[in-house]
C-alpha cells in the first residue's frame, strides 16, 4: 500500500488502490478511443478525409504581368493589354448538374456537347473558354462549379485598328509578339511573371496567401517616333489613291530628316489587328519593309551625284539625247519621245532614259556601284523590324554594259520603299546617309557623309526643277512650300521568269520639304494601278502633295514660298516619266 506525506503531522499516509486504478482506466480509455478514432477515419472512413484535404490544398499560381503598352510619340497609346479570364477545368474532379453545365455553355458560348467531351477528356488541365471579359468570368464564378476555374490573363486591344497595324503586328493568344514591333520589341514589353503560394479551398478561391516565391516585373512601355495624326493622314491618302487608282495595292512612308524617325508607315490593304480570325500572310505583310521593287527612275538622281563626284558632269554638261534613243549591242533604251539634247539638270527635270544611261556609262562599274552600296542599297536599314529585306544590288563584276546603263534608271536593281526613302536623306541633307528608327529620338542622328555638301545641293536643285510645271512630278507642288522630288515608273518583271511584263507597273515617287531647309522625306508606291493612269507624275505625286502639305501643316514648319494661287496642270505626254 502507497502512502501519502503529510507534513504537519510528519507521518506517511497511504493512497487508496482504487484511485489510482481509476486515473490508470481513464488513461487507458482515452487512447481506445483515440485509436478507435484514427482507424474510423482512415480505413472505414477515409473519403471524409480526401475531401477535408481537397478542399483546402496548397498551390503555386503564376501570376501574369500586364504587357507594356505601346504609344506613339505624343503619348497616345496603339496598342494596350485589358484584363480578361479564362476559364479551364481538371475534368477529373469537375462536378455539375445538368442545368449548371447549361449555364456554363451559355456564359461561355461553348456548346454543351463540347464542354461534355472535354470533361470525359481524363486530362488534368483544359482551356473550356480563353480570354472571357470580367462580367461574364464572374458569373462563371458564382456558378460554383466543382473543378472549374478561372486564370487571369490579358487581351490585348489595338485602338487604332488598321491605321498603324503593320507597324504594331499583333501578339497570339499567350501574349508573345508574332508580327511588327510587338515581336521585334518581346523581350522589354513582356516583363517577367510572378509565382506565389496559396491556399484555395475546393472552388478555386484563394483563402490564404502563404508566400511570395518571386516577385512579378511588369512589361516596360514602347515608345515609337510614329505620329498618330500623320499616320492617320497617311493612312487615308494612301487608301484613297489604291482605291481611285483600282491598283493592287500601295505603299507610303515619311521620314523625318533631321533624326531618321518614321513619322509615318502605311500600307494598303491592311487589316485589322483585333481580328485575328481574319488575317492572312498576303495582308499582314509591312510592305515597307518586307517587298522590293524595281525603283525605276527615282534612281536616277544617285548616277548624277556619282559622276559630279568624280568630276566627270557639271549640272549644266550637254548630254546628247537627240533621238531619243539608245542602242547598246541588240537592246535599244528609249525615251517617250525626242526630247532634244539636254542638260544634266534636264535630263533629271524631263526624266530622260537616255540622258541617264549615257551618264551611267561614263562610271567604272565598281564606282557606280559604291556609291549605290554606299546609298544604302543591297542592304538592310538597320531599324530592327523583323523580316526586313536588303533588296538586290549584284556584284558589279557581273553587270553587262546594257545592264550598267538600265540600272541608271531603276531597272535591274531592287529595293524596298524605306530603302529609298532613306537614301533620300542625301540630298535632304549635306550629303549624309541618315539612319533609321521606328523609336522616339530626341537628338538629331548622326550619318554617314556618301557625296560632298555641294553635289547634295546640285541634285537638290535638279530635283527642284522636276516638280515645276515643266518637269514630271509637277503634281507633287504644295502651296506656300518649295518641294524636291522624282517621278518613277516601272515596269513589272514577270514572277518567275525572265523579262517584264508589258502592262503592269509600279508608280512611285520620293521627295521631301521645304527644299529651302528640309524637314520631311515621303516616299509613296503604288503596285498595278489599272485605272488608264500609270505614272509616277499622275498616280504617285498628288498622294504625296496632299500628305506632305498635311504633314507640315500638323509640324508647324514655316513656309519658305510666298502663298498664292496653286494651279497644278496635268503632265503633258511629252513629259511622262516612262523610266
């Protein structure tokens, strides 16, 4: 028998048996019941425990960083990403009645049978509806539908639709840049996606917040030197010309001459961006860029800076056109009609084929050829936008004398329409090659000096004189501006064979403004005008007349010719540009 010590009488007294019986069966019978508990729970009842598992467990969910926006140089936004959801389900824990799966086709426009055939499907994740806005992901929400969730994503929205989509491209569905600027620009406007531990409870709802695994980095913003209203402008003429000249389609881009930033980039037909069911590869194509032509006689101002160069022509040398024809070995090279001889500064102004070729034939080969190499030609521009075409300028080792002397007015040799646009800046400036940029840039760019200060000025003037009522692109004149440019017409070659085609052509023509001090370089191409009307003079020159007195106007540049009455007569067919 155990005693008890009790110190005020300092004797031991003893403690009953049956008490510590009774603390031994207490014990005793709180662990039967804990065990009988356990085993319940695990083997006769364990779904209770799957479920109380199920309906909180731990997840890692990215957490996905809006895109950068993409704004024009004044700030307005062209391109912007809008919150959406998507709604995707786990098939294998998904739990509806027949009249939530009906509510569920409804809110996402998916038929009953497709969403059934995805959940028999066995997968563990599956896209019931992407990109669904706020509203209707919400009421998806308060369906409470076993095993259907919703993810945030993004759409991205293009205000300006067609205005600007062949400089912006488009992103797919995930966000990643596929075409334009959105491609060539992935890396800075993605950003890096976040990753966070949660708790969700069985619908998806995120009940605690756990931990930060790594920390989001939003997309960084693009800022391009585009001018929406110039676009705009551009855009519309452009469309305007395509559709009055029933051609296949058109091309126009404007360069600012002091920094090399393109204030505008169109192409018609276009597309639009926010449509992308509709879109196909012959209409996504940035033609600017992407397509070379045969320039035709815009080409013809570069074989006169080269032989001023090289001392071999003055503006006023006396070329003998007399004729108007050419013969080298079979071929024969004509101009529209006898034209006289002329000057070199005429034979820019009247467009003479003639007067070109003879000049091109006083060169080296390997010196006509640098100095197209050094113009830019036969190379890409280096303003980063993805699928960029250098054109074709062959290696002067191979040319034949007839091909040395069509090349003088743009046969022979391809490009693309910035191609040209930018090897205009020669004689925009003092001789300088500008480089491009689809970027804001807030210095004036520095270039390559190609030809002297005063060969630059010399076919600035000539270039004068081809816009005045007596030279082919007199269309081009804008009130209360001097204007500098050059008509081109070619003909087509034929795809995939030798030779060109007798009645398809490409019109164009490239000039810039105030000649006094200039600001602005537009280039336009018109592909297969088919409306009777298919010179340079007639079809090109009047969309750049109405863009660049546009363009001006929205840059507040002054005027640098008295303003007056502005009577623009049709080219006389003696005039035509036919190189």
């Amino acid at each position: 028998m155990k005693v008890l010590f009790n110190p005020s009488r300092k004797t031991i007294s003893p403690v009953p048996e049956w008490r510590s019986r009774l603390v031994q069966g207490l014990l005793l019978t709180c662990l039967i019941i804990l065990i009988s508990r356990s085993i319940y729970l695990q083997a006769l009842n364990k779904d209770f425990l799957q479920q109380q598992g199920q309906s909180r467990h731990e997840r890692v969910i990215e957490q996905n960083m809006q895109r950068g926006n993409i704004k024009d140089r004044n700030g307005e936004i062209l391109a912007v990403s809008a919150p959406v959801r998507s709604v995707w389900i786990e098939p294998q824990r998904v739990n509806a009645t027949p009249e939530q799966i009906r509510q569920l086709a409804s809110l996402t426009g998916v038929e009953e049978a497709v969403i059934q055939q995805r959940i028999r499907s066995g997968k563990k994740f599956v896209y019931l509806r992407r990109q669904l806005p706020p509203e209707l992901a919400e009421k998806v929400a308060e369906l409470n539908i076993k095993g259907v969730n919703l993810k945030h994503e993004f759409y991205r929205y293009y205000p300006a639709r067609e205005l600007a989509a062949h400089i912006l491209g488009f992103t797919d569905i995930d966000g990643r840049g596929q075409e334009g600027m959105e491609l060539a620009w992935q890396d800075m406007l993605t950003g890096e996606d976040g990753k966070r531990r949660v708790i969700k409870d069985r619908i998806g709802r995120i009940v605690e917040d756990v931990e930060q695994i790594q920390s989001p980095k939003p997309g960084q913003d693009v800022v391009l030197s585009i001018d929406s209203k110039i676009q705009y402008l551009a855009y519309r003429e452009l469309a305007r010309a395509v559709k009055e000249q029933h051609a296949k389609a058109g091309s126009i881009v404007a360069l600012d001459v002091q920094t090399g930033e393109v204030l505008a980039m169109a192409n018609y037909p276009a597309f639009n961006p926010n449509q992308r069911a509709s879109m196909n590869n012959e209409v996504i194509r940035n033609r600017v860029l992407v397509d070379t032509f045969e320039p035709g006689s815009t080409l013809k101002p570069f074989v006169v800076a080269v032989a001023m160069e090289t001392g071999r022509i003055k503006p006023d040398t006396l070329m003998e056109t007399a004729g108007g024809k050419l013969k080298i070995g079979r071929a024969v090279i004509h101009d529209v009609r006898d034209k006289g001889n002329l000057t070199v500064s005429q034979v820019i102004q009247a467009s003479s084929n003639v007067g070109a070729a003879k000049i091109a034939l006083l060169l080296p080969p390997k010196t006509f050829w640098e100095m197209l190499n050094r113009s830019g030609f036969g190379t890409e521009t280096g303003i980063g936008f993805p699928g960029e075409a250098s054109g074709r300028l062959r290696a002067y080792n191979t040319w034949r004398p007839i091909e040395q002397a069509t090349m003088s007015y743009g046969h022979g040799i391809s490009a693309s329409l910035m191609q040209l646009a930018r090897a205009y800046t020669l004689f925009a400036t003092d001789g300088e090659l500008k480089p491009v940029t689809l970027l804001k840039r807030d210095m004036p760019a520095v270039g390559q000096k190609v030809i002297s200060h005063e060969t630059a000025q010399s076919v600035r003037k000539m270039l004068e004189l081809a816009v005045q009522p007596e030279g082919t692109g007199n269309s081009a004149r804008i009130s209360g501006y001097r204007v500098a440019g050059k008509t081109g017409t070619a003909h087509k070659r034929l795809k995939g064979q030798k030779g060109y085609a007798k009645d398809r052509y490409i019109s164009s023509f490239v000039g810039f403004a105030p000649a006094s001090d200039p600001r602005v370089i537009i280039a336009i191409m018109i592909d297969e005008p088919s409306s009777g009307n298919y010179y340079g003079g007639t079809v090109a020159a009047p969309v750049f007349s109405r863009v660049m007195e546009g363009t001006l106007r929205i840059l507040n540049v002054p005027f640098d010719e008295p303003l007056g009455n502005l009577v623009i007569s049709p080219v006389p067919a003696e005039l035509e540009d036919k190189g």
